[in-house]
C-alpha cells in the first residue's frame, strides 16, 4: 500500500486557500479515479482506492497544518509503512503558479506542515511540490497563503490539478518522469507549428491568392496582337 497524503487546513473556512492546493489535489484524484467515499481515520480524512496495480489510501489530515505529522504517523503505524511509502502534495512558495516538482527527502524550508511531518516521520518521504508562487515579502506570507486564490488563477489550477490526476498512476508506480510528463501535457501542452485559422474563415490564403496584381492596359493594335500570337 501506499499514502498520498494532501496537505491543508479542515474546514469550508480554509477550503479555497492557497495553502490548501494538497487538499485540492487528493479530492481530484479520488474523483477521477473512483475512490471510495471520504471517512475519518487517523485524525483525517481517509479515501481507498487503487492507481494502476498499487493500493493507495488518500490522506487529508485534520489537525491543521502544523500538527499534519500525527494523522500521517498514526496511518503509518496502522498499516505498518516506511516513509518512502509516503508522497505528501503541498504548496510551494518557491515555485511559479502552476509549476510542479517531485522531491524526495531535503529540508521543510519553514513550511508548517513538513516541519510537523519531518519531526514525526523523519524527512525520508517523496514531496509533490505545487507552485503558488510568492507575494514579494516574507511579512506577507501568512496573508497570502491563507487567502482563497484568485479568479485569475482559476484556469492554471484547474489545469494542474488535472494533471496531478492523470500522472497519479505513475507517481504510484515510482515513476516521477512520467508522472511529471502527464502534468506538463496539461499545464504546458505542446503546440501546433501550423498557424491557426482565423475563427469563421477558410483555408488561410497566401497573398499572391488574396491579392490580384494590377495589369497595364494592352495597347497594341490587331496587327501587332497577331504577330506577338505567333513569335
């Protein structure tokens, strides 16, 4: 079996909060992949189902941010797993909106919820990192994450989360660069070399097609025309 656990703060309060994108990531999994329905469990929210050959328990720990350890060492006692069993989905200041890394191990870089989990499990566990991007100054951090996002951001959400749900089944299977390439195919796809046509227009045309070049007048008498037909 393996844990993926999402990182947030329980509650519709916090539902839409930056910090919350961990949470937002396992709910998209779970329903797109079937999964069981939600129950509480090890100081969370728990959901099993399966990517691919894998077993997997989705974690939502309700102990707010900076106690996230306890829920996740009490499913690891349950069902007996090593940290490398364990991926934890959290926001990543440090990255672009809508970017997205694969970590194992390294430090907590002063986020509550890894400093918490690296205190009750050690450090030794697989982090998906999700870009939230940073708001200029460390004095307006705390404001920032725990704000909703914006309408802006909408679109990029959507499109990452999506893709977390399409590469899960690699990321249950070791597999971090495909994981990784499901994401990008969502949030970077790559792009036609052909130029697209204008909305409500046919084939676009070159200019010798869409334009007609002026013609001198003819001023040559019958003669001449009969002459210049035969040469």
């Amino acid at each position: 079996m393996k844990l993926f656990v999402g990182l947030g703060n329980p509650g519709a309060k916090y539902a839409g909060h930056r910090h919350n994108i961990g949470f937002m990531a396992v709910d998209r999994i779970a329903a797109d992949h079937g999964f069981g329905p939600w129950r509480s469990k090890f100081q969370g929210s728990v959901s099993e189902g399966r990517l691919g050959s894998e077993k997997i328990l989705l974690l939502k720990p309700e102990t707010f941010m900076n106690l996230s350890g306890n829920s996740v060492a009490a499913a690891m006692r349950f069902y007996k797993l090593e940290p490398s069993d364990v991926t934890v989905f959290h926001d990543e200041l440090d990255l672009a909106p809508g970017k997205c890394r694969v970590k194992t191990g390294g430090g907590h870089a002063g986020h509550n919820g890894l400093r918490s989990l690296h205190a009750r499990i050690g450090a030794d566990y697989t982090r998906v990192r999700l870009g939230i991007g940073h708001p200029g100054h460390k004095d307006r951090v705390a404001a920032y994450v725990l704000h909703d996002f914006a309408k802006a951001d909408r679109d990029w959400l959507d499109d990452l989360l999506r893709g977390l749900s399409d590469g899960a089944p690699e990321l249950a299977a070791g597999d971090s660069g495909r994981f990784m390439n499901a994401v990008a195919m969502r949030t970077a796809p790559p792009r036609s070399s052909k130029a697209p046509e204008p909305a409500g227009k046919g084939p676009r045309k070159t200019q010798t097609q869409a334009v007609a070049e002026p013609q001198a007048p003819d001023t040559r008498g019958p003669l001449q025309k009969l002459i210049d037909k035969f040469r």
